[in-house]
C-alpha cells in the first residue's frame, strides 16, 4: 500500500443513523493511540433516511492521499436495507471484512450477497443500542462489532474514548448507555 500500515474504512448507512459520527470518533480513537487518521462523509442529499457513506483511514504513516475510500480493507453497514439496494462490497478488497447490523447469520448475508472470500460479521446493533442507550442508532455498537472483526486496538482503549469523548457533550446514563453498547457489540458479534 506504500503507506506504512493503512486501514480503510467505508461506511455505509442512512441520514441519522450516526455513520459520519462513527467514522471520525473511530479515527479519534486511533489518533489518541499515536496513528494518523483521516475521517469524512461524501455528501449527498442530507436528508434523514438518504443512504450516506462515510470514510475512515488510519495508518501508522502520515497519509497522502485525499480522495474516497475506493478498495475498502473493512466496509460497515449499518443499515440492513442498504444491501438491496447499494453496491455495498463495490471495490472490497477479497480479503476484507464486511460488518453488518442484522440479526442474520454472516452465511446468510455471504449467500444472499453471493461472496467468496471475505469475512463476514453480524450484530444486532440497532437492538442492542435500543436496550443500552434507549434509542434505535447503531453507531457505536458497530464500532465495538468493527474493534472486536479487525483487533485493530484493545476494546478498553475504545470504551475509554467513548467516555471522554462523550463526557463533554453528554449526561453520565447516556455515556455509559454508549459504553456498554460498544462492550455488548463485542460480546455478541458473529463471524464466519
């Protein structure tokens, strides 16, 4: 990749489900942990519901280059329905990791897909934030699924940024709500 270690990320998700959020509050993550990051959204109709992408790089390297992610190592899907309708695996990289919030089996998703190759991750994400946090977004049960896929960097590292990235912004019930939802993703990620 002549990038040092380089991690590309696309997310796939609709208007309001917190992708763009994800993205940079991954990258966050990764930077507090001495890599460099890059993380933004590719802008469409901004309108809640519109399918949206957004775009994470991180690399031990200073990175160089400034376009979209086009040959993601890892894609999230955070929206299910999403997979009717967009190309989510478009330029995916055959030996990368899909994640998606479904309550289906990652079989299912590589069937219904028709992938060889890859990994595949499911979670429940939006079921889990409803019961953790209180509202159906599935951001950051998705980051605790995609820390857990790819082992990029210990869960306690990302709970911990969560807490004071959220601390500034948030009431304690709703950062440990997000806490704890990152932790159960992690938990009961499913993998094939």
């Amino acid at each position: 990749m002549g990038e040092g270690k380089l991690t590309e990320i696309r997310w796939h998700a609709r208007g309001g489900q917190g992708a763009v959020t994800a993205a940079k509050l991954l990258a966050e993550t990764a930077l507090a942990q001495g890599n460099y990051f890059q993380a933004f959204p590719e802008y469409g109709p901004e309108r809640m519901g519109a399918p949206i992408q957004a775009f994470t790089r991180i690399s031990t390297e200073p990175i160089h280059i400034r376009s979209s992610v086009t040959n993601p190592n890892i894609v999230v899907v955070l929206d299910p329905t999403l997979l009717n309708t967009v190309d989510v695996t478009a330029g995916m990289q055959t030996d990368g990791i899909l994640i998606v919030n479904t309550d289906d089996e990652p079989a299912e998703i590589r069937k219904m897909l028709r992938l060889k190759g890859r990994k595949i991750y499911t979670v429940n994400a939006t079921r889990i934030a409803q019961e953790t946090i209180g509202r159906p977004i599935p951001n950051t049960p998705m980051m605790g699924a995609l820390v857990r896929a790819t082992g990029m960097m210990p869960i306690e590292n990302l709970a911990d940024y969560v807490r004071s990235s959220f601390g500034k912004k948030f009431a304690a019930e709703i950062i440990e709500g997000n806490v704890k939802a990152v932790e159960r993703a992690y938990a009961e990620v499913k993998a094939e």
